[in-house]
C-alpha cells in the first residue's frame, strides 16, 4: 500500500476528519491523485470490507501488514525472529442495535488451522470501530488458556471427527471474557466516554478498567 494512504487511514481513524483534512492539505496534487487512485482501486477489487480496519489495527499495533490472504495479518520482529498477528476487527454503525463486546470470529475453521495457531502462537489484535472510527485494539496470544479453550470446545463440538475432508466449521465465536486475563491494551479511545452508547456495559467497564490500568503502568 501508498505509505502516504496509509498514514492517511491511520490519522482518519486515530485523530478524526479534521486532522485528516490537514494533514492531505500538505500534500501536492500529484500525491492527492495517487491516494485517490489507490483508495478507488482498493474498494472496488477488495472482496473483504474489512481491510482497511485490518490495516489500520495492524500499523496501530506497531506490526507491518501483509498482503497474504491465506497467511496471518502481519508480523514484526520480536527478539530476532518474526512475530505474527492476527487481527479480528469489528465495525458498528450508527443507528444499528448490534454493539461492540470485545468479540470477534474466524470463518471456515477447522483443527489444522487451530493446530497451526497453536504451534505458531501469533498475536491476536482484536479491535472496534463505530462508523469506521479506531475505539479500542486489545492483545493477547493466542495460547492464552482460556481463549484457546473456547476455540477448541466448538471445534470438538462441530468437527467431532478431526479434519474431515470439505468439512470447515463455518464460523468460531469469542468475547473478551473468552481472553480477559490474558488481554492488554494497545489502543483505546480517549474519550471513550462518547462511545459508551456503541459498546455492551461488561465491555464498556472492561475497556475503562484497562485504560486506568495502562495509565498507571505507563
């Protein structure tokens, strides 16, 4: 991606259209085409909608995204060695019933999959947006017991059989209970306060109880 366009992203989601709108003001028209053309492209041969949220979540984290569709998110070096992560981003829009609860899935599951994530053990970076806009990014590995738990009690109860040929469970559930003890914040509004609306009230204490926590350690 135009690392101008990702910035861009980056200041929409963390700083707001104000500060994006000045940041593009600096920018010559040539730069401004290629953004656009970019961005234009971008939506209109991505099949996931959730991409940009992915890059945003990963560059937040302090990871470098990866284009790899069948791979993790994105990586960084940890110690002379490559760290993945794998991002599980959830959007809400205003005016919908659905809020945000520390959740996410994966699709088309199955144990070879869950044995891969075990073995590699890579970050997850579960995040929520509301209309687009960066609430919280929270991390843990996922060897995190209880995680790991959950995933694995809906494998054994959807693919009882193992890695069955053309069998996938098509879609395995969490919530931040799910990782709770295991979680740190890497990234949470500022005024959460404002959003308290778009997130369930267990969450919403959760995230408030973390940010105090991050503060103090900071």
């Amino acid at each position: 991606m135009n690392e101008d366009l990702a910035k861009a992203i980056g200041i929409y989601a963390t700083q707001g259209l104000q500060q994006l709108r000045k940041h593009i003001s600096s920018k010559s028209k040539e730069k401004l085409q290629n953004m656009l053309a970019e961005l234009i492209e971008m939506y209109m041969t991505d099949k996931n909608s959730s991409t940009l949220r992915e890059i945003v979540t990963v560059r937040v984290a302090g990871y470098e995204h990866s284009e790899e569709k069948l791979g993790y998110n994105g990586f960084k070096e940890e110690q002379g060695r490559k760290k993945m992560c794998e991002v599980k981003p959830v959007n809400v829009n205003e005016g919908e019933r659905k809020k945000l609860n520390g959740g996410g899935n994966f699709t088309d599951y199955r144990w070879s999959r869950f044995e891969r994530d075990s073995e590699e053990n890579p970050n997850m970076l579960v995040s929520g947006f509301v209309s687009g806009k960066l609430i919280y990014i929270l991390e843990f590995p996922f060897n995190c017991p209880s995680f790991k738990e959950r995933i694995e009690e809906q494998l054994r109860r959807r693919l009882p059989h193992g890695n069955a040929s053309g069998r996938y469970a098509r879609s395995v559930s969490f919530y931040y209970k799910n990782y709770k003890d295991c979680a740190k914040a890497v990234f949470i509004e500022p005024k959460l306060e404002d959003y308290k609306d778009f997130l369930t009230r267990s969450f919403y204490n959760f995230l408030k109880n973390l940010r105090v926590e991050r503060h103090e350690n900071a």
